[in-house]
C-alpha cells in the first residue's frame, strides 16, 4: 500500500492546515504525474514530441475528482456525480486523447 501513495501522501504531508486543500493538491498533483508519465510513455512508443493535450486531459480529470468529491457531499450531489462523471470522461478522452493515437 505504501507504495501506490508515492505522489499522494507527500502532498498532504506538506500542507496541514486545510484538510480541503490538502486533498486537492494531492488529488491535482497525482493526477498531473500521471500525464506527465503518459506524456513520455507516448514519447517512447510513438517518437512524436508530446504535445501536452495528455498532460491536459489528466489535469482536468484531476480538478473533476476533487470536485466531484465535494460534491458527493451534498444530498443531490452522489446521483449527479455520477452522471456528469461519465459524460466529462467521454467528451474529454475522445476530445484530448484520441487524437493523440
């Protein structure tokens, strides 16, 4: 287990005093890691110079996971998580990572 909060756990290490914070820029920067990564796997498979667009996609994925966590917080906020969820992650991999391929 330790070994998957490799990004997570430092961030929230770093800042204590929100813990609303604190989830977020571990969330944010796990997520901006893994583009970065998906970057270079692309970089290695297909020898283009990346373009960023990956990098994108999972930093939006990342402000939408925080987000969504705050608001499965409200009464409502669970049944509409899920379904903005689905159509965010269709519009946003065909929009940013498909054209990447």
């Amino acid at each position: 287990m330790e070994e998957e909060l490799k990004v997570y756990a430092p961030m929230q290490d770093i800042s204590k005093l929100n813990s609303g914070l604190t989830k977020f820029m571990g969330i944010f920067t796990t997520f901006l890691v893994a583009g970065l990564f998906h970057e270079l796997l692309m970089l290695y498979t297909t020898r283009v110079t990346p373009s960023g667009d990956i990098t994108l996609l999972y930093m939006l994925h990342g402000i939408y996971t925080a987000w969504e966590m705050v608001a499965k917080l409200t009464p409502f906020g669970w049944r509409w998580a899920v379904r903005i969820a689905m159509a965010f992650m269709a519009v946003t991999i065909g929009w940013h990572y498909f054209p990447q391929i």
